[in-house]
C-alpha cells in the first residue's frame, strides 16, 4: 500500500575555498512510497537533482501524511 511521507534530507554542499568552505541546509519533500526506506531513497535522489553540488545527503522520514 502507497503511504505519502513527509521527508526532511539534510543536505552539506561544497561552496569554495574559504574559510567555510561548506553550507549546510534542508529540504523538504513529500513522497509517496510503500515503505519509510523506499521514501528516503526517493528524497535522496530528489535532492540530489535538486542540489547538485551537495556532497553529503541524510534523509529523515518525520511524519505519515496518508
């Protein structure tokens, strides 16, 4: 059965050679999926065409939205 979730991914993304040469940020997604795994693979992906330049990705599933 399809559930939609509500996926938070943190995302860390190389921005150049200063002194912070990182910055961190999240996104938000709703996905809809059959399982928890399945969403959080569906938000990594999403988020890495979203913000191609991250370098780490780390999806949370937080909420059951139906």
């Amino acid at each position: 059965m399809v559930h939609t979730y509500e996926v938070f991914v943190d995302i860390r993304e190389f921005i150049g050679q200063s002194n912070n040469p990182y910055q961190s940020g999240t996104a938000r997604y709703e996905i809809d999926a059959e399982s928890t795994g399945q969403a959080d693979d569906i938000a990594c992906t999403q988020a890495r065409k979203d913000y191609p330049k991250g370098i780490e990705y780390d999806p949370r599933v937080t909420k059951l939205l139906k």
